[in-house]
C-alpha cells in the first residue's frame, strides 16, 4: 500500500462506506418532518408495484429499481 494512488483510493473507499446511512438516515429524518409523509410512501409503494405487477419497464435495471423503491419504502415504515 505505498503507492500514493492505491492509498488515495483506499481512504476514498473507506470515506464512502463510512458515510453509506447518512443519506439514507438524512432522507429519513427530513421525510418525518413533512406532515402527512406516510401518505406519500404509501403512493410511492402503491406506483412502484403496480409498474412492477403491469411490467411498465424496459431494462431489468428499471425492474430492480422497482423492486428496491417498494422494499426501501416498506423499511422505512417499518421503521
């Protein structure tokens, strides 16, 4: 690991990984100051699987993105 370039991206991976729940935990805290925001998670849900369940997409990227909105917006009301 002497190599200048290999320790930068090394510091660069661990900045990342350490800061990976602060978007999410950020998100989360905004979302609940925002009167009637269960609301809103519910019509995100209800969008994203019916796109799912009427295959409204084109790449199995946009299917796999369906599918993450639905279990991230169930996470966090579960939550």
């Amino acid at each position: 690991m002497s190599d200048p370039h290999t320790l930068q991206e090394s510091q660069n991976l661990s900045m990342f990984l350490a800061t990976q729940n602060k978007v999410r935990d950020t998100l989360k805290r905004t979302l609940q100051d925002i009167p009637g925001f269960e609301e809103m998670l519910c019509d995100v849900i209800n969008l994203a699987v019916y796109m799912f369940e009427n295959k409204m997409y084109l790449l199995p990227s946009e299917k796999h993105m369906l599918v993450k909105v639905y279990l991230s917006a169930v996470h966090k009301m579960c939550i």
